[in-house]
C-alpha cells in the first residue's frame, strides 16, 4: 500500500521517495527494507520511475535494540530511588535524573549539555567537587559521605569513573545521621548514667563504712577503753576489766574483718575467690537470718571469669541479697552461676512477697544492679508481681 501510493505520487507530481518498511516476505518472514525512487518527466510528463530496494534488516534490528537498551536505561534510571547524574570527560551533564531534580532543586532543562560546575556553582570547592575529581584523575570508584550546607543535608555518595566521564549516584541520608547523632548522645548520656550511678553506689558504700566504723567498730574499741581506763585506776588492775576490754577487741576485730571482706569481694588473686566468697558471704547471712539460701554454681568454671566480673557479680548478689532481706520478707533464697557456651547466667530468685515490675522497677538498689551489670554488657530482668515472689536474671555474654 504504502510503495504504491509513493510511486503514485512520484509519477503523479515528481514527488521522490525514502522509505524504511517491514515487509513480509514469501515464507512469512518479518523483514526491513530500504526503498527509493525518483521520476524522469520529459516534456511535463513521466516517462520514467527508477529506484531500488535495499535489505536493512540487520542494521535496523541493531538499532532498535539499541535505542531499547537506551529507554531501559533510563526507564532504570528514572525509577531507582537514588539521584544520578552523568558527566563527560568535559564535565558536561549528560544525563540529569527525576531524583536529582527533586534533591538538587535543578531541572535537567537547566543542567543538561553545561558544565555541571557552572550550573551547580555552589559546589565549588567543596569536598564533592574535590572528591569527583579524584575519581575521574585516579580512575577509582569513590563512595564517602558530605554535607551540602546550602540544603543543610547529609548526602551519601558514590562517583564511578569510566572512559566516557563520571556517573554519580547519591542519597539523602539527612535522618540517618540525625538518628546516628541521637543514639551517639544516647550513649554518652547512658555511659554518664552509668558513671553517677558507680559513683553514687561508691559514696553510699563509704557512707555505709563510716556508719559501720562509727557505730560499731568504734563503740566496741570505747568501750574496751573504758574497761582499760577502769582496769589502770584499780589497784593491782583488774583482771575482770581487761577480759573485757579483750572481749570488745576481738569483737572488733571480726567487725572490720567482715567488712574488709565485703569491700575487697573476689576480684584479687590473694583473696578467697568468688566462690569461696560468695558462700562466705552467705553464710554471715545464715547466721544472724533465719532464712534458707541454696547457692548452684556446679558449671561456673571461677578461672574462665576476668578479675572486674567476678568483682561484680560479687557486688551484684550482695545487692540484690540485701534487697530481699529488707524488703522481701522472704524464707528461701536460690542463687545460681551457671556457665553455658556462649554466655553466663547469674539468677537471684525468692520467695517472698514481690512487686509489681510495672510500678516499682527503678530503685536505687535494682538501678545499681542494671548499672554494674551494662558494665560488661549484661543484661538485667526481672520477673516478679505481687505475692509470687521475685526472679532476677542477669546474662553476660561470653
């Protein structure tokens, strides 16, 4: 149809031909053809049509597939969610995606075929400009991080060099950095907390010495002085006196032993150990309590523990063991170590009249315990309500 309307119209007014058809041929193939064709007139009337056909099939479907690899690539290009755009060797812009409109505040009308730093002035001399220079001189790929102040934005971004210029891809990463910050001043203020608590928890067990020492330990050693003073105003002394005052001294003296045990704990080689320590410890308990404490540690290897997690856990039982009896009104206590390959687990459980975690959760001896226990990266949790007793469990990992 299409041929013959063309020579119609050659003959008819001289109008020539050039036409790109598909045509099917005789075993009903698809093929592309080339055909021209011009008139002779003599004497204002056709006496000729002359032209040719030529087989461009190969060349065409070369070019089709090529002009779709080229709308694939921008269908691509237009679809992903990063920005991109692409620069000659020149610095030219040859390709402005919607993405970077959006980001950049710049139309591919206003940046595509210039100089993209004439169009984009304002990144000049900073660490984008310099960094896409050192991928296209060096021949590297480059991916780093900047902030565009005139947007007050972060930007990640990475620049691939190749023989034909620069292609850049970048990201808004804006809130990704504000959410990196939060939880960096999170952290610091966490490491804060954890630092006033050990300093609290230090002043209140200085506190805790000085009232031992002035309450205790130092009316036993008056009062032996006084038995003393009374013993020297007495002829040839009194025997009865002194016994006494020997008495309040030797009291005195497993006061401050006990003491110099809770201080130190396990954490030294020279001392006890945390086992021998914690089962000492439990045992003043026993003695002066009438509460049942059972203590399991059968797969707790004390060796495999560094010297500051003992010391811990040490301080860690000896809080919580004082939290129960002053709060608990408990009959029976279970502690347990227990070793398994990839963490350790401490667990303090009683049965007395617990709480509700929901309510009371946050005292200043349960906030202590949490406090040394993030120290090596413990974590703390409670389970206990009302009437049914509490469970504390503590997992290091390992």
């Amino acid at each position: 149809g299409i041929i013959k309307q063309r020579v119609k119209e050659c003959i008819d007014k001289g109008t020539p031909w050039d036409e790109e058809l598909q045509i099917v041929t005789q075993k009903g193939n698809l093929k592309w053809i080339r055909t021209i064709g011009e008139a002779e007139f003599k004497n204002g009337k056709c006496i000729r049509v002359y032209g040719s056909f030529q087989d461009i099939d190969a060349t065409k479907n070369a070019q089709i597939e090529v002009l779709k690899a080229y709308e694939e690539k921008n269908t691509i290009l237009e679809s992903i969610g990063d920005a991109f755009f692409a620069v000659d060797k020149n610095w030219v812009v040859t390709y402005w995606n919607q993405q970077a409109e959006k980001i950049l505040r710049m139309t591919r009308h206003e940046t595509t075929g210039k100089n993209i730093w004439e169009v984009w002035d304002d990144a000049s001399g900073t660490d984008f400009y310099t960094i896409c220079h050192k991928a296209i001189a060096e021949n590297t790929v480059q991916n780093f991080d900047t902030f565009y102040e005139k947007l007050n934005g972060w930007f990640e971004v990475s620049a691939y060099p190749s023989s034909n210029g620069l292609s850049v891809y970048f990201i808004d990463i804006t809130e990704k950095k504000m959410l990196q910050q939060r939880l960096l001043e999170e952290q610091m203020n966490k490491q804060k907390e954890i630092a006033r608590a050990v300093v609290n928890a230090q002043e209140r067990e200085r506190t805790g010495i000085g009232e031992e020492l002035h309450d205790n330990v130092n009316q036993l050693l008056a009062a032996s002085k006084l038995y003393l003073d009374h013993s020297l105003t007495q002829p040839g002394g009194d025997r009865e006196s002194v016994m006494t005052s020997i008495e309040y001294i030797g009291n005195a003296m497993d006061e401050l032993r006990k003491l110099s045990h809770a201080l130190v704990g396990p954490a030294q080689n020279k001392t006890m150990g945390l086992i021998n320590s914690l089962e000492k410890l439990i045992s003043d308990i026993t003695k002066v309590k009438d509460i049942s404490i059972h203590f399991l540690h059968s797969t707790y290897q004390e060796e495999e523990s560094e010297a500051g997690l003992k010391l811990v856990i040490y301080r860690i039982i000896q809080e919580q063991l004082n939290n129960i009896l002053k709060h608990a009104g408990a009959s029976e206590i279970k502690i347990e170590l227990k070793k398994e390959a990839d963490y350790l687990m401490v667990s303090i459980r009683d049965n007395g009249k617990g709480f509700d975690t929901s309510v009371n959760s946050k005292g200043i001896g349960l906030e202590n315990i949490k406090h040394r226990a993030e120290l090596f990266n413990g974590v703390m949790q409670i389970i206990s309500s009302a009437g049914k007793g509490c469970k504390m469990k503590i997992i290091f990992k390992t």
